[in-house]
C-alpha cells in the first residue's frame, strides 16, 4: 500500500540522509593523515591484508593486536574484503555508515517514545555542546571551535557525536556509537512491549541484546562498564513492571536471564585471546571540574532536566540541600548535577525518560569522584576516563532531553503545507552544509581515496606503498620511528605489513611494561 511504501521510505531516509551527508564530509576531508587516523587506518589495513584472529599489530613485529578492542575495525575490514573496496576507501565510508546506523536506531527510540516530533533524538548526534557555541559567539576561528569544545575541562576530552563526525577518526569510541543506540533502543523496546511479545518475540529481542552487549568490549571496551549495569537495570525494570504473570509464563523470565550469559558466550574467543594490560584500579579524584567548564559540557541537558523538575523544586525546595555537601567538600560540579538527579529519584515513576535521565547523571557524578588509573599519566589522569564515559552520558542524558522537549512541542501545531516543506527544506540545507561551511582541514580532498593526497605531497612513498601493497605473501617492514602522531610509521600505516616499531607511545599504552 501506499502507506506501507511511505513508511519503508521514512526508514531508508533515516539511514541514507546522514550517510550521504558524512560521505560528502569525508570527500571533502578524506585525507588518512592527522590525529588516530594513522593507528585506525593501520589495523584497518592488517586486518584486511592478514585476515586472522587475533589480527597482526602493523607497529609491532611479531605482535597481535589481542592487547586492543579491535572488533570494529574487523567489521569493516570485512565488509571491504567483501565488496572488494581497498581499505584506503574502506576508511571513509566506515563513519557514514556508523551514522547512518545511529540516526536509525535512534530514530526508532523517536518512535517508541514520542507522538509526534519523532526526529527530535536524532538530533543527539547533530549537536555542539555549550561550549563550542561560546566560542562561535566570541568569534574563534573554525578550527578552534572544533577542537577547543572537546577540551573544555582542564586535561581531559570532552567529545560529542558532532565533534567525532567531523574529525573523522576511525576510533573505537566513534565506531561503538551505533552499537550503543542500538542496545538502548532494543532495552527500552523490551520495557515497553515485554508483555506483548510472543516466547519467539522476547527469545529473538534478547538475543539481539546479547550480540549486542557482548560486542561492546571488543569495539570498545569502555562502554560495557556502562551497558552492563544499563541492561541489569532495564532487567531489574521489567521484571518490576511485568512480574505478575501467569505460572504458564514464567518460563519467559528464563529468556531474560540468558542475555549476560550468551553476551559473553559469543564472543569467548575474543575474551579468551585478549591480553590487554587493562587498568590500575580506582582512583579518588582530588581535582574535580570547575563549575564553568563542565557547564559548557552538559549545560544544555542539565539546563533542560532542571526546567523539567521545576514543578518538584517549586513543591520541595528543601531538596536542594542534598547537594550541599558536594558543594562544602569542593566537589560544585558534582552538586550542580545532583539537583536534577535528586527530584528525578524522589519521583519514583522511573519512566523511560527518568531512567534515562538518572542514569546519564550518575554517570557525570562518578566521574567526578572516581577515575580508571591507567598510564597517561599524574596531569592526564582521569582525561580517558571522562572521555570514554562522558560519550554515553551524552546520549543517555541527550535521549532523555529530547524526550522531554517532544512533550513540551506535543501540542505545537504547524500548517499542514508548512509542514510537508519544512523536512524537505532541512534536508536541502543538512546535505548543502558539509561544502557551505566548508568543513576542510587543509589537505587535499574531493576524493573518497584517504591515500590519494601522498601522490602529490610524497610521491616516491606513494610509489612504493602501492608496490607493497601489492606484493603477495607475508612480510616484515624496517621504517624509521619518530614519535608519535608524525608523519613516520607511514608505511605499515598504509600498506598494513607489520614494521619492527611504530609509534612507540601507542605500543607503550596498549602493552604496558612489555610495550
């Protein structure tokens, strides 16, 4: 029907429109040349010219890369085996893609929990924080917008979806976003239509939920010690909201039983060859966020969740004061993100949204508090640990929000020809903006190739990267080492054949005391 065919047309929309907006950003920004795009494009170009398990590390002869999350670049490595793309190109249609399956996922979060504004959590991933409209307003150049919003709080990274578009790093961070958007919609799916759904209906779901979660610490390990206790909640939320069924249905809670189970059943090769050095332990922070700059982190979402409890703080002003002795201690960031959580908490609906809500909060307050000790170092200690858990925290928080504003807008009315030329009109404008604000970071472009620019800066490398490219059967490489993020180490970085020694500093993270 023409019904049916207006709604498959919706979905495709939904993945196609970012993709293609990202594939015109990547044309024009295509270059494999700054930042992780080196370390990304090289395990991408070893899984893809020694397809094994566990793949070869191209920076450290004789090395495997089990001592790294490494399944997102062997998703993609794949699919360019597959289609019989190089992996020079592989390399830029990876973060289309990784939009494309974002803005669906969160998309269908739009259907499950609104009426009407359905879009509204898409724009999670089309976002600046706070702090880079500060410094579009004060006048900063381009660049230092871009990169100035992502350290915000001092000796830290603070990213958002938009930023990691933009910058084009094929990082696990990045690739991880879609699995994470996908896991949350599948759980709060299960919240909703649990009792609905046939034995059949939960088996599948839960499944998907398990491929789902057990994927998370081989693309990026970091969000597991988030999605684990996210599942265990929205476990824990169902059981709450359904628990009075039948006894002829109580084998049902069997099937939700078995997603941490099989999470880890299927991926056990990968648990079992990973050698990571991990972390340290738990350190107590003694050097908090200042108030400032973790507003111009999470200032919109704390912004719109505080508006969203005024009713609550207008009724019991007398909580506020649970966020007193955060403030007494020196601990302001800490204090200002309780306020919301404590009338959040005090509701006891634990709807979607509050849940959502609380759990992005208790996220942002840990990190205040605690850190993962790892080897970056006495200045940069706790910068991976907000880097990696600010990201959930912003769709978690972000989803919330968006939800909240789709209630504020419900009963908005728009004419009815405005509103059929209205996403038409965003959509024009959406996929004019990559070349309008002319997102170029100084290299050559307009080719989907990450490679190509080497021809007309560094011809004779060029030359011979795609001889060896080529060259059949297994090899080792000797290269220069000169640091990192420099132009050394291009040649393993490119061609994926393990050289003796990469970029030192990466192999020192990875393997600790041995690297």
């Amino acid at each position: 029907t023409r019904e049916r065919l207006r709604s498959s047309l919706r979905w495709d929309a939904a993945f196609l429109i970012p993709f293609l907006f990202m594939l015109e950003v990547r044309w024009i920004n295509p270059t494999i040349s700054y930042a992780e795009k080196f370390m990304d494009h090289a395990f991408l170009a070893s899984i893809m010219r020694h397809p094994v398990v566990p793949p070869l590390d191209p920076w450290y002869a004789g090395g495997t890369l089990d001592v790294y999350y490494y399944i997102g670049y062997w998703i993609n490595g794949a699919l360019g085996l597959a289609s019989g793309v190089p992996s020079t190109i592989t390399f830029n249609l990876a973060l289309p893609t990784v939009l494309g399956l974002a803005t669906v996922s969160f998309y269908a979060l739009g259907y499950l929990l609104l009426d009407r504004h359905r879009w509204l959590p898409v724009l999670i991933l089309l976002i600046p924080n706070p702090s880079a409209v500060y410094l579009l307003l004060t006048g900063a150049p381009w660049s230092d917008i871009l990169w100035g919003s992502t350290r915000t709080i001092e000796s830290t990274i603070n990213e958002y979806p938009l930023f990691s578009m933009l910058w084009g790093d094929l990082h696990p961070h990045v690739m991880g976003l879609f699995n994470q958007v996908f896991l949350l919609f599948l759980l709060i799916f299960a919240y909703m239509r649990w009792g609905d759904l046939s034995m059949r209906g939960r088996a599948i779901l839960c499944g998907l939920a398990a491929l789902s979660l057990g994927s998370m610490p081989g693309i990026n390990s970091w969000d597991v010690l988030v999605y684990a206790p996210v599942t265990l909640v929205f476990g824990f939320l169902i059981w709450r909201r359904y628990g009075n069924f039948s006894r002829d249905e109580e084998k049902s809670w069997m099937v939700l039983a078995t997603v941490p189970p099989l999470a880890v059943a299927a991926y056990l090769p990968f648990y079992i060859h990973l050698n990571s050095p991990g972390v340290g332990g738990i350190g107590f922070v003694t050097t908090p966020s200042a108030p400032a700059e973790f507003l111009l982190v999470h200032g919109f979402f704390l912004a719109i969740l505080i508006a969203a409890c005024a009713p609550d703080i207008r009724e019991r002003p007398y909580l506020l004061l649970a966020a007193l002795p955060f403030l007494l201690i020196g601990y302001p960031a800490a204090a200002i993100a309780t306020v919301p959580l404590v009338y959040l908490v005090v509701r006891r609906r634990f709807s979607v949204t509050d849940t959502l809500a609380i759990l992005g909060l208790l996220i942002i307050i840990a990190t205040e508090f605690l850190y993962l000790k790892d080897n970056m170092g006495e200045v940069y200690f706790r910068m991976n640990t907000v880097f990696k858990f600010y990201i959930p925290a912003w769709i978690l928080m972000g989803t919330a929000s968006s939800i909240i504003i789709g209630g504020w807008l419900r009963n908005i009315r728009i004419d009815r020809q405005v509103a059929k030329v209205l996403p038409v009109l965003a959509v024009m404008i959406f996929l004019a903006m990559p070349f309008a604000v002319s997102i170029d970071f100084g290299y050559e472009g307009r080719t989907l190739d990450g490679a190509a620019y080497l021809w007309a800066s560094h011809p004779g490398d060029a030359a011979a990267i795609a001889f060896l490219r080529d060259l059949p059967g297994d090899h080792i490489i000797v290269e220069a080492e000169g640091g990192d993020y420099t132009y050394y180490s291009r040649v393993s970085t490119f061609t994926g054949i393990p050289t003796v020694l990469g970029m030192p500093f990466h192999e020192y993270m990875w393997r600790g005391d041995e690297g």
